[in-house]
C-alpha cells in the first residue's frame, strides 16, 4: 500500500486593502482647496464645507457647537421655515456639525439640483441671521441634555480622563459648567460666527461620479474677495494629570463607568502606525484580549474597547467599559492582567494573523466609495497628515512583528503610569 504524501497547508495571505490614493486638488480663484474623490455609479453628489471653526478657536465656551447648530435655523433671506422648506423642496439633505477641531456641512444632492443646492449651502454657511427665538429654544435643548448627561456615568467618565489628560483650561480637556449658558448670547454666536465662517478659512471636499462637475458651481459662490491661507492652530498648553485614580461619584448610578489611560503620541510619531496594531490587539475589535477576557469569560461588560488617537499637540490611549459597581475593580485587575501578558509574551503567529486581516477589512471598509473615502481623507486633511499616510500603515500592518508589538506595550502601556478614572456611585 503506498504511503500518502502529507500535504501542506495552504499559504496565509492577508487581504488586499484595496487601491488607496490621495485626491485630486484643485483650486478656486481665491486658492479655496477643492479635494476630488471620484467614484461609484449613482447621480448623487457629496460636498463637504470644513471650516476652521471648532472648539479650540472659542473665546466663549460652546459658542462653536452654538453658531454651527444655528445654520439653518434662518438666514438673512428666508425664515427658518422657509429654509427648510426650500431644502427639503431640492431633494437634498444638509447635516452640519462642529466639533473639537473643526467645524462642517455636509450637502448630498442629485447632479440635476446642484447650483440651486450649492446657492443655499453658501447661504446657510455665510448669512444665518441667528433669531433669538430659535437660540433660546437651542440653548433650553442643550441644558435639558447637559443636565441628562449629569447622571450618565459614561458622560462624567469621559469627561474627566480627558480633563486629566488635557487640563482642565485646554478645550480638550474643558467640561462644560450649567453657568456657561448664561454666555452664549447672540452677539457672541454672531462673533464667532463672522470671524471663522468665511470661504478663506475652509476647504471643500467633492465625492461622486463627475466631482469635477461642481468647480464652476463652487467658483460662483465660494471664491470669494479675500484669499485663502492655511488653518493656524492657536497653541494650546496641557497640563496632564500624574498618574493615579480619579473617582467621580454619580449619586444613584448602579454602573460604573471605567477608563484607564496615557498620554500617548501624535500622528507624525514614528510609532503611530504600530501603537494602532497594538491596541487593535488588546482592545480595538471584537475579538480583542479584552473582549475575550472581560465580556466572554468574566462577563462583566457588553462591550470594552481601546482606543488610540490623536488631537492637535497630544496623542492619548484609552481603554473605556461600563460595569456594575461591584465590578469595577475586578475589571480594572482584568485589564492589567492582559496589559502584563502583553508586555511580557509576544502575540502569536496566529492572533497577529487575525488582527491583521480584521484590520485589512476596515480600511477598506473605509474607502468603500468616494463618501466613505471622502471621510478617512478628512483626518489627513485636518491634522496635516502626509498623502501616503494610509499606505504606510497598510505595511506596518503587513509586517509588523511579535517583538516590536510586545516593545510598543512595554513603551506606552506601563499600568504604573496610568490614569484610572471611575464615575459610579461609591
């Protein structure tokens, strides 16, 4: 009887993340950048307007998110329901949001509709009349969920680790106090409104089958008389917290929130590609060390993940979950424990393989498109990312090793220098 060849097991590939470029840049005659992202078969256009009007340009807390919320509640044209309802009339949706950074408005329209579209967009960015009406009413919404948030753990949580991490006087790190309303008048949303929404403080960003098609459009109203120059980022001081805990009691709460956490490192750092295969690794999917531990085995939690990221001048990593009071320090010693094995054994063939083929998937889930793609170029865009930022850590993934991931936990994960954060009922 003849003896069987043993066959060899297949080869292990990792999955393609897919074709991963950088946009096409044009310009409008006042040098207004215009980013193209062309792509998918639908006759929809996406535009994006990114302003440098975030919280870190406010001289009055919340006047960012104030002024933003406010676009379309009326214009000096048209009345808030008259401006809705020419919106709604086009067939296209506008959703405007402003955030620690930046400031935006997102416009979805059919090709057909653009130059009416693109004309109202320019309205509701440039000449919102800022009713006081619509403003009393805004600020009563934003008490009544500032004083919800008072008694959600994951809020106060959140809240203090990057308090600790920034300081409490940086506009990362600032909580918002119920006194602050009583600031945010119109003048001062008119203000900051008049000294960041002007076409030479943004950029725009075109997704769609023809993005080309919208430059005559935008060049009719967006270039304006005064030119363009580059975002200036004011400096920002940070005043991080020492290690150690920090409780936040939350009368009545039966969860507790947890985080722990570190000052970690910004986008041009030499380790920023390898610290998100690391943290992939202990927290940043569903298959994550911590899941398995705390959510699987322990069952503590729905959910526990990890985060690693980055603002202007500060990088941080953040483990974050909500437990049970009575569990919380045993969740705490659980994360240790997969911080310790971490630091101390390299990560098998096997796992690495996984992580890398689940992180594969997401960024090409991220460039799934030009909308989605018109997205992750954002974050390049705003934090002055090199173009081949996305192909960079496709091969840090790719090649990365047991020993520099376990050299990385030994770097920025040292238990001993952690910020613990609880916010619960004590």
């Amino acid at each position: 009887m003849k003896s069987r060849r043993k066959m060899a097991p297949p080869p292990i590939i990792t999955p393609s993340a897919g074709k991963i470029s950088f946009p096409d840049v044009m310009r409008l005659g006042n040098g207004v950048p215009v980013y193209l992202l062309r792509g998918g078969t639908v006759d929809l256009i996406r535009i994006e307007f990114v302003l440098n009007a975030g919280q870190i340009m406010e001289e009055t807390h919340m006047a960012a998110s104030v002024a933003n919320a406010m676009l379309t509640e009326g214009t000096i044209s048209h009345d808030a329901i008259t401006l809705n309802d020419l919106i709604d009339s086009t067939g296209a949706v506008f959703n405007h949001t402003a955030e620690k950074d930046t400031a935006s408005l997102v416009v979805i329209t059919l090709s057909r509709k653009l130059e009416e579209v693109t004309e109202l967009a320019g309205e509701v960015l440039f000449h919102p009349s800022f009713p006081e009406n619509e403003l009393r009413m805004l600020k009563d919404k934003k008490i009544q969920a500032f004083l919800t948030g008072r008694q959600k753990t994951s809020v106060i949580g959140r809240e203090q680790f990057y308090m600790a991490l920034c300081g409490k006087e940086n506009p990362y790190g600032r909580i918002t106090r119920l006194e602050d309303f009583d600031a945010l008048t119109a003048a001062v949303t008119r203000d900051f409104h008049s000294r960041f929404y002007r076409p030479e403080n943004m950029y725009i960003t075109v997704s769609g089958r023809e993005p080309e098609s919208a430059l005559p459009v935008l060049s009719k109203f967006f270039s304006g008389s005064r030119q363009w120059h580059k975002a200036e980022i004011p400096p920002l001081a940070f005043e991080t917290s020492p290690p150690g805990r920090i409780f936040a009691e939350v009368n009545g709460s039966v969860q507790s929130a947890v985080r722990m956490g570190w000052k970690g490192i910004t986008r041009d750092h030499h380790d920023y590609h390898g610290l998100q295969v690391a943290n992939m690794i202990l927290g940043g999917y569903f298959g994550s060390r911590l899941m398995r531990n705390i959510r699987e085995e322990k069952g503590y939690t729905y959910g526990i993940h990890s985060v690693t990221g980055a603002f202007h001048g500060i990088g941080f990593i953040v483990i974050m979950t909500e437990v049970a009071n009575e569990y919380r320090e045993e969740t705490l010693k659980e994360i240790r424990k997969e911080i310790a094995g971490l630091r101390k054994n390299p990560v098998s063939t096997d796992e690495l393989q996984t992580v890398r083929n689940h992180f594969m998937g997401e960024i090409a889930r991220m460039f799934d498109g030009p909308f989605a793609s018109a997205e992750a170029v954002r974050g390049l865009i705003d934090y002055d990312a090199d173009h081949d930022y996305y192909s960079r850590l496709v091969s840090t993934i790719e090649t990365i090793t047991p020993e520099k991931i376990k050299e990385l936990f030994n770097t920025y994960f040292n238990p001993d220098e952690a910020i613990e954060v609880i916010a619960g009922a004590k």
